[in-house]
C-alpha cells in the first residue's frame, strides 16, 4: 500500500527543476525521492489548486512564484489527485484511485478498520471501495463491476499497511520541507503548512496514527 500523486507532464514549467513523467501517472511518495521527483509531486499540487481567487481570498499576485502558490497558499480545503495504490503481490491484483479522489482523503480507510461497513469517496472510473466483514476487509477494485477483482486482507494487515502509509506521507512532507528551503526558501514555511494539510500530516512532521 502506497501513498501515490497523479502527475502531469512540465511542459513549460520553469519555475523550479521537475522530473519528467508520462501524462496521468502516479508518483508514489516517500521519503526517498529525488530533488526533481519532490519538485514534480510540488509542482502536481500546486497545480491542482491553482484555481482563481474567489470569496474573501487575496487576489492572485502579480509575480509568477507567488501567482503559481497562490492557490495552495490560500485555499481550504486543499486537494492532491491521487490516494492510495494497493498491490495484492500474490495474485498481481492492483487497487488504484478513481478520478477526482485525493491524498487528503486517505484516512477514509481507517474509518474501515474502525468498524464502517464501507470506505467513503474514493474516486469513480475505476470505483474502488474497500468494505468489512468480520475481521477481513475486502478491496474493491472497481465496485460498479459485477466481476471487479478484490484484495482481501484482515483489518490488522489493513492497520498495519496504513500506519507504513503515514510514515510514507510524514517522510516525503519532510523531505519537501527541506526541498522548500533549498528551491522556494522565502516561501518554504507556508509551502511545507500547505502541503501538510493537503496530504493530511501533522506540520511537525509527528507520527499520528488514526
């Protein structure tokens, strides 16, 4: 089980160096990741909240750096397309998000682990679900699917895995902090505050386990 960020190709982006990927792939996120794969997983939520100011918002700067953050700087709540990428190893089957699903919801899975009969959104087209019988949980692959396939694991396989996910996300939110600092450094507080709520972290960088 992987935390993982749809990303976009950086065609013209220059305001920092990105890794190049394929349109629509997903970037797992850890603590592990090159400087240009965490500039590409910034750039890929920045751009998803890059969205005109409306309401009581501040009206969007005139310098491109703060015009491109102004979005994830100043919204709530904040959105990162991806969510959680699960491997059945044994059988090959993979759990991917459905569209429009975000890291911000991952929780949704311990509400699962916790006794909710089903998962909340997690995304259409694939519809993934994860639900509970007993002491097993059962991940949908798509549940619009008669004949969707389906990880089944028990719900202490499934806390575990989602404890390994928190200290995938509090890793890489670290690791982006500190990437703040080298590339963005007269915005790195608010950056490194933005992206833990948009990944649903403490912004100490604490484990906080559900």
């Amino acid at each position: 089980m992987q935390p993982v960020l749809e990303v976009y190709q950086p065609k013209g982006f220059t305001l920092w160096p990105v890794a190049w990927s394929e349109p629509f792939s997903y970037l797992p996120l850890s603590g592990t990741l090159l400087p240009v794969e965490v500039g590409a997983a910034v750039m890929g939520i920045a751009a998803a909240n890059d969205i005109d100011p409306e309401d009581d918002r501040p009206q969007r700067p005139a310098d491109p750096l703060d015009a491109f953050l102004h979005g994830l700087l100043t919204m709530e709540p904040l959105f990162a397309p991806g969510g959680l990428r699960v491997v059945d190893t044994a059988v090959g089957t993979t759990l991917l998000p459905g569209c429009c699903s975000g890291i911000e919801d991952w929780r949704e899975w311990w509400s699962v682990v916790d006794g909710h009969a089903s998962s909340g959104f997690l995304g259409h087209d694939p519809d993934p679900c994860g639900e509970r019988h007993g002491d097993v949980v059962r991940m949908i692959v798509d549940v619009e699917r008669d004949d969707s396939p389906m990880i089944e694991l028990p719900t202490a396989d499934l806390r575990s895995l989602l404890a390994g996910v928190e200290r995938d996300l509090i890793a890489f939110h670290r690791l982006a902090a500190a990437w703040a600092e080298r590339y963005v450094p007269d915005r790195a507080a608010p950056l490194a505050a933005a992206l833990a709520r948009a990944l649903d972290v403490p912004p100490e960088g604490s484990q906080r386990v559900s």
